[in-house]
C-alpha cells in the first residue's frame, strides 16, 4: 500500500514539473510573440514644414514600443486632423512591427484679420494662426470671414477663368456679396445673386475691353454694367 502511494506521489511530481516548463515555454512564447509584433519603426514622408514635422514627431514616439494590433489608426487620424497645416495623410500598418505615415502640408491661399490677430486660410478649408514662411503677395479678405463661403467664391472665380493669383483684396459682406480688387487695382462690385452669370460677363468684359482709365465695374444692378 505504501509503495502504491510513493508511486502516485511521483507521477504527481512529474505532472507538475510538466505544467512548470511548459508555463515557463508558454510564457517566453507569448513574450518573443509580443516582442515580434511591436512597433520598432515609424517612418514618416513628409513634404512640411520642419518645425510641424517635428510636433508631429513628439506625438507619433508615444506609439513606440506599442503592440501593432493595439495601434487605432482611427485615433491617429483624429490627432493629425488637429494640425491644420496638414492638407493629407496617410497611415498604414506594415506587419510585423513597423508603420509609414504620408503627410502634405495646406497650400496658404489668404489672410485676413480676427481680434487684430492676422489669420490665415488653407486650401483645405482651415483657420491657421502660425505660418512660418508666408508669401508676400497673398490676398487679404476684408470684412466678415467665413471659410467655406471664401472658398465656394474662390472656386466659382477659377471656374469662370480667373487666375485667383490676380486678386489682392476681397471684400466680405453680410449681405452675401463680394467686391474685389483686380492686379491692375479696378475695383470690381458683384451681385449676391446670378454669381456665376455676373463672373462669365465680368471675364468677358476684361478680355474685350481696354480698362486703362477704369476704376470700378459695378454688377450689382440686374442686366446693367456700370464702369466708371
């Protein structure tokens, strides 16, 4: 009876040896798995500003050492959306430990004041305060601001064949209308409504007339041209 006993005992002893060394493999299995998938490389393509690429750099280090498959691109695409300079990214996952990230910076198109603070807009639609290196030559908008409603006009103007870079100042009205000032300094007052009907006029009177002594063409009145 004894014997039987001491017999059970060691075959008790060798299952738990057993389960030790296989927790043990287990355990280093799961760590060199782990240690496989996490990320050891972000690389970064980059066509922006230096001092941004390096606010963005700050942010992307905290993903080091992260497990790829923890990694929420959803959530990086959020916090790059918070640098309004960027006009693109793109994020993608190279298994097994490795991500590229593309970014391209906003195209500057115009300013404008705010609080006596100069305000600059992107060609993606975003209110930018910091601009390191600024063109000269921008246009300024001169009135109530709204970005979108900018940019709708801004795109009507290149539709019917103006080149944007000819304008100096826009001048911004609550009642929805626009006046410009042309490169050769005509002051050009357009309608809130038929827009687009006004703008086709407009093009056609500056490419067929000689405009040397104009000042102002006011299209305000519906089916009347007033240049003086």
């Amino acid at each position: 009876m004894m014997h039987r006993l001491i017999g059970k005992e060691k075959i008790y002893l060798y299952f738990l040896l057993l389960f030790v060394l296989l927790s043990i493999h287990n355990i280093n299995w799961v760590n060199n798995f782990n240690n496989f998938f996490k990320i050891k490389k972000i690389a970064i393509n980059k066509n922006i500003d230096e001092d941004l690429y390096k606010d963005i750099s700050l942010y992307l280090d905290n993903l080091q050492n992260l497990s790829i498959f923890s990694i929420d691109s959803d959530k990086i695409q959020k916090k790059l959306n918070e640098f309004n300079l960027l006009s693109y990214f793109e994020i993608k996952k190279e298994y097994p430990s490795s991500i590229r990230i593309n970014l391209k910076e906003t195209k500057i198109i115009a300013y404008y004041f705010e609080d006596n603070k100069k305000m600059f807009i992107g060609e993606n639609g975003k209110k930018i305060t910091k601009v390191k290196l600024i063109d000269d030559d921008l246009p300024i908008i001169i009135g109530q601001v709204n970005i979108k409603k900018f940019l709708d006009f801004k795109n009507k103007l290149i539709n019917a064949g103006f080149d944007f870079n000819d304008i100096n100042k826009f001048y911004s009205y609550r009642s929805n209308r626009w006046d410009i000032s042309y490169k050769n300094k005509i002051i050009i007052k357009l309608p809130s409504d038929e827009l687009d009907n006004s703008l086709r006029i407009l093009k056609n009177i500056i490419e067929k007339s000689n405009l040397r002594d104009v000042k102002v063409i006011d299209l305000r009145i519906k089916k009347r041209i007033i240049v003086s």
